[in-house]
C-alpha cells in the first residue's frame, strides 16, 4: 500500500467516526429524560387546549414516568396506554384536546386519564385504582415544587447537546449567542 492508499483510509475512517458520533449525539438528545428536561420541555408535553363551556376537558394529570412496577400496576388496575409519547408530542394543542374530550366522551366517568412526563405516554384507569398506586406510592405526580425546580430554558440550541440540557439556574439569553 502506498501513502495515498493509507491516507485514503484514514480520510474514510475519520468520516465514519464522525457520522457515527453524530448519530449518538442525536439519538442521545432524543431521549429526553427527569434529569435533562426544562420547564419547556414539561410544558410542551402538558400543553393541551382544554376548550370552553360545555367541550371544556381536564388535562391528564402530569405523573412521573412510569417504573416496570408502576406500568404493572396500572396494568393490574385495568389501565390501558391510549397513546404513546410519540404520537402525544406529535399532536398539536387543539388536537390533543380533541383526543382527550374524545376519549372522555367514551370512558366511564370515574376514570381518570394521565399523561407520563417527561415520555408523553397517556393511561386511562378507574378512578379508585388510580387512587389506590398513588396512596401505596406506586405512582407519582408532579407537584409545583418539583416542576419549578426544572430549569427554565436551556442556553443555546441543546437538541444535539445533551450534556448543557440541565446546568442549574442558567436561563437561555438570545444575545448571548452573537
């Protein structure tokens, strides 16, 4: 092999490097999780537009995600998912709504609908099983105390870097970045 050979070589492994390191970071980024969400994020998740007079709708209530226990024991409650995160976070404000007045329209009235947060995963489950995992703790929702304590904003474009999703107390500022 001559110079240009290993040099050609070394040109095509540096680029596999690179493409493989940006396909990390972004699968990375994708998983949004407790420890790297903001406010935003949990705002964006919750955001539904619950309507006005006789189509207003609660919202699903906001409840940590799920552990392989807490999805058993929602499960054992008769709960059913009735969306994924996915195609939750996919859906628009006005959209949501309408899958949320929709799926009461359909449902007995003392089951209570619940979305995971930071996964957008949605359950509907009888009302007293639901009472029952969040009293035995097998279940959890979010209280004010704990969204206020996510950070507001992320400095930057962080959708491709994980690792500034969370520092403590920092506040995105537009001009910082010219």
């Amino acid at each position: 092999m001559n110079i240009a050979s290993y040099a050609r070589l070394a040109a095509a492994a540096l680029v596999a490097a690179v493409v493989l390191s940006a396909v990390a970071i972004t699968a990375r980024a994708d998983k949004l999780t407790e420890d790297n969400m903001t406010q935003k994020d949990y705002d964006d998740i919750t955001n539904m537009d619950t309507g006005t007079g006789a189509d207003k709708v609660d919202p699903p209530i906001p409840m940590h995600d799920l552990t392989d226990a807490g999805k058993q024991g929602v499960k054992d409650g008769n709960g059913v998912k009735v969306f994924k995160g996915k195609d939750w976070k996919k859906m628009s404000a006005a959209d949501r709504g309408k899958a949320i007045r929709d799926l009461r329209k359909n449902k007995n009235f003392s089951t209570t609908i619940f979305i995971e947060v930071p996964s957008g995963n949605v359950w509907v489950v009888d009302g007293p099983a639901f009472i029952k995992l969040v009293d035995d703790k097998v279940i959890r929702a979010w209280d004010k105390a704990e969204k206020e304590k996510l950070p507001k904003a992320v400095r930057g474009d962080a959708s491709n870097r994980p690792e500034i999703r969370r520092s403590e107390g920092e506040r995105f500022d537009v001009f910082s970045q010219f």
